[in-house]
C-alpha cells in the first residue's frame, strides 16, 4: 500500500483493510483476506493490486458526501413521500454498506432537522455493514477531528454532537434513531422491511456482474412501488438490472422501480 | 470568485492561497484583523474570507464581530480554520457571524468539502 498509494497502514488500523478489502475479495470469489493477500503476493504489479489500493484510498466516507444526495433527499424525496404517506405515517430507510457510520447519521441528521413532524411517525431506519468492527463504531458514533472536519456543517456539530476528550460523539438521541445490523450484501440478508428509501451507495462498484444483478434485484424486491434508490455517483442499473428507471431529483439521480 | 486569507502564518497563508487558487479564486492576504479590515476597503465585498483566530492586533473572532457590523459585507462567506477545538470555540464563531468553521490541521480535502457547505464549488 505503502509503495503504490503512500498510505501506511498503522497498527490497529487492521479493521480498515477488512471492511475495504473484503468486498474486493468477495468480488473475485475468495472467501478470505488472506487468500486476497496471497493472490496478491503472488501477481504484485497486476490489475488486483490497483483494486486494493483503489478500495483503500477511494472508499473513504464522509459527512454529507457528494452533498447532492442529501440535497435531492431534502427537497424533493422525503416531502412526496411524507405527503404518500400521510395517513399511516410509516416510513422505512435503509442505508446499506454504512462504514464507519457518517452517511446513516447525515440522513438522521437531516430528517431531525428538515422533518420534525416524522418524531410522530413510525420510522424504522436501519444501517448494514459487513464489518462488526465497523458497526461497533457506527453505535458508539464517536468521530476523531478529522473526521468531523469532513463535509459537516459546522452548525450540525453545535447541534448534534457533544466533545469527549480530543474526539466527538453523536448525541445518544441521533444515535437512537438509528438500528445498525450486520449484513452481507453478497450474502443471506437478515429480513429488512419494505423500503421507501434506500441508500447503498459507492458499493456496487466491488462486486462482479453476476452479483450486483443479486443485489440490485434484491432491493428492487425490498422497495416499495414509490420508494426509490440512491447510486454513487459512478454506479448505474444500465445492463444490471432492467426492472429501474433512473429519474431526476434535485441536482442528482435516483432509481424507481421501471413501470 | 475572490478570497481574503487572514493568518499570521506566511505558511498557512500559502497553503490556503494554494488550495484556492487551484479553484480559481483570486486571493488576498493579511497577516491579522487589523490588516484584514484595511485590504477590505481596498478589495471591497469579497466571496469568501478564511480566517484564522489567535492572530496579533486583531483576532479572527473580533474581526469576523467587526466585519458583521458592516452591512457592505454581508454577502461575504466566513470560514474560521483555527487550532481552537472546544465546542465553546465553534458555538462562539457562529454566533459572531462566521458561516462554516474548520479546525487545523485540515487536508485539502477538508477545504474543499466545507466550501461546497457553503455554496462555493470551484466556479
């Protein structure tokens, strides 16, 4: 990593090379990271060290990433659907591959802050990540500098978060409102709800074919008819999964269910 | 897009006037509040002042006060990028008028990040 990207990789920064480089292992159908490393051994200079190193530096996350997507989620996404479902006041979200946590409570913080009428309504909202080291640090919502001088809004900071030593927490309500699970998005998945919203984001990406279409047609069965799914920016349903419609929202994308 | 850096570090004004003129921006300088306040009245409204706090003559938190008494600069987006990381700080600074708020050090990613918050995508 060192000579390829000038990343080091200190000690006790093992769970993040197991919560990037699994799913590259996944893709190539290895089932573990040490199997990764041999074959990588094996064919130093190849196309696979350029995943490892591509999974390492651009899988990073970060508080309202891309921004668009929250943007998009605010003025146009949560308001129609909170007008469909004004009468039985539901509302299910997943946010799917959540890492070390900042894109499910970006959408938290976002529907504390634009929608507090949904504190009356039933809102089940759950993020998955492979990683149990990951999901640990997602409930504890505890952030270093760095990380909260990322893409946060300093007022959001004030508001939502408290400081512990050198490091920030997400207030326990915030972090309440979330339910992390383990989930393999390759895969059996633990039931999940039918869906109005649905991140997985900047994921895709690491799967072959074959399993994207599993897991694209595996959401697709989990939205709802008016729900919709949130892409990275550099991710499609194009030749994946015919049964989405890509529509515009706000200055981005999402994908509906094709009629 | 023009922007004012006010830091009493030459080096941290580089950095800055670095990471801003990759984005296009024009860029002034000043070395503390005072000074910030006299290249205003030359430079007139800029888009965009980064402004560092513990500086001599005059600290970011009294020029980002004085700069919001002064109706000419209104439009003008502020972003604190200080050392000073208690929340106490950060509640301070916006309530004296600064937009956004980033604590040193910083990569350029962070810059870049905070100054789509705030509206200011490389042009």
């Amino acid at each position: 990593m060192r000579e390829r990207s000038a990343i080091v990789l200190d000690a006790g920064k093992e769970y993040l090379a197991e919560s990037r480089l699994a799913p590259v292992a996944r893709g190539l159908g290895l089932s573990t990271l040490g199997e990764l490393v041999s074959r990588l051994r094996s064919e130093p200079r190849g196309s696979l060290s350029s995943r490892v190193v591509e999974a390492m530096t651009t899988n990073e996350t970060s508080f309202f990433r891309d921004l668009n997507p929250f943007d998009a989620l605010r003025t146009t996404i949560l308001p129609q659907l909170i007008q469909a479902r004004a009468k039985e006041r539901t509302l299910n979200l997943w946010c799917a591959a959540s890492s070390s946590g900042q894109e499910p409570y970006t959408i938290a913080m976002v529907l504390r802050e634009h929608f507090p009428q949904l504190l009356e309504w039933r809102v089940r909202f759950i993020a998955t990540d492979i990683s149990t080291e990951m999901l640990r640090r997602c409930r504890e919502g505890i952030y270093s500098q760095l990380e909260i001088n990322r893409g946060l809004p300093a007022r959001y900071l004030v508001k939502y978060f408290e400081k512990r030593g050198t490091e920030w927490q997400i207030h326990k309500p915030l972090r309440d409102m979330v339910e992390f699970v383990e989930l393999n998005l390759a895969g059996h998945w633990p039931a999940l709800p039918q869906c109005d919203v649905v991140f997985i984001r900047n994921v895709l990406i690491y799967f072959n074919l074959e399993t994207k279409r599993d897991i694209v047609g595996r959401v697709r069965k989990l939205l709802r008819p008016d729900g919709c799914m949130f892409l990275g920016g550099a991710e499609t349903t194009l030749n994946v999964d015919e049964g989405f419609r890509r529509e515009a929202a706000d200055k981005t994308f999402v994908y509906r269910l094709a009629r | 897009m023009r922007a004012l850096v006010v830091d009493d570090s030459r080096a941290m004004r580089l950095i800055l006037k670095q990471i801003l003129r990759e984005l296009q921006f024009e860029v002034f300088e000043a070395a503390h509040g005072l000074e910030a306040l006299e290249r205003l009245k030359q430079t007139g409204c800029v888009d965009l002042a980064l402004v560092d706090w513990n500086m001599p003559e005059m600290k970011g938190i009294d020029l980002v006060t004085e700069v919001r008494k002064l109706s000419d600069y209104s439009a003008m987006k502020i972003m604190m990028v200080t050392t000073e990381t208690e929340m106490e700080q950060v509640q301070r600074a916006l309530s004296a008028g600064a937009d956004e708020y980033v604590m040193k050090p910083f990569t350029k990613d962070v810059i870049l990040e905070k100054l789509g918050v705030l509206g200011l995508s490389a042009p």
